[in-house]
C-alpha cells in the first residue's frame, strides 16, 4: 500500500470537503494517508519516495488559497529536485473566469514538473458551472488514477 501526502488549499471549503472524501476511500483500501498542514516545503522533500495528491481550489485571479500558497512559494523558493516523487493534482474552478480557470492547480502541477516531479495520469479539472459536488467527480477520478500510479509504479520498480 502507499502512502500519500495531501496538500489542500481552499477558500470556502470545496476542496477540504473533496480531500476529506478521499482520504477516507484511500484509507478504506488501505493507504496510509497524511495531511500536510505546514508551508515547510522539507515535509514535501521528506515525502518525495511517496505520493504527492494536490487538491486545490482557485481564488482571485488565477490565484492560490492563501493557505496553500505560502507552501507553494517557499517550494518556488527553495527550489529542491523531486525526482522520485510522484503526484497528481485536483483543480477546482469556475469556467466562466476563462484563461484563469483552475489556475492555482495548474500552477502547482507546472512548479512539480519544474521540479522534476513525475505526474501521475491527468491533472483532473473540475468545473463549478457543471458540477455542483466536486467531491463526487474526484471519487470518479481516482479508480483510473490508483490503476495508472500502479502501472508508473511497476514500470519504475
């Protein structure tokens, strides 16, 4: 089973709510399942032979929640490689702000790949104009996801 490090930023509670979905279903399966609560970015360095989950909702223009950003920033700053860390990333957004749609999930999965992190599958967007409960799509997602960290799992090992 793997161990997994969830990295939330939210405004008004979305993306708490789609995390709290998920470490229980990844809980339930038997993952081990840890919340990063510190803008340290050591914890994600210390984490990097395990899972990296982003789940974040996007604020302002494009922006970060300002709970998630200070760990984004001192990421950006500090700049350490991650090379064996693999990740996915959960974007919660609202189409009709256009080119600023799920912004902050994009911005994190480009400073990973900055980083030398390894994504697993596809960054899942999610749309407040079509979906009115983000938590269940993310359940959706994560079957095919678990299947693809396996399979990059199995390619590495």
């Amino acid at each position: 089973m793997a161990a997994f490090h969830l990295a939330v930023g939210s405004v008004y509670g979305a993306a708490e709510h789609v995390a709290e979905q998920l470490t229980a279903k990844l809980s339930e399966q038997g993952h081990q399942v840890h919340l990063i609560e510190s803008d340290d970015p050591q914890v994600i360095i210390d984490a990097s032979k395990d899972v990296l989950l982003v789940i974040t909702s996007t604020t302002g223009s494009g922006d970060l929640p300002d709970n998630l950003a200070p760990l984004f920033f001192a990421l950006k700053d500090r700049f350490p490689l991650l090379p064996d860390l693999r990740y996915g990333v959960i974007a919660l957004g609202d189409s009709s702000y256009g080119e600023t749609y799920c912004g902050a999930g994009r911005q994190f999965d480009e400073l990973l790949e900055e980083l030398g992190a390894r994504r697993v599958g596809e960054r899942l967007q999610i749309d407040a104009c079509e979906t009115f409960a983000p938590e269940e799509e993310a359940l959706k997602w994560l079957p095919d996801w678990l299947a693809q960290l396996e399979q990059q799992t199995a390619n590495t090992a």
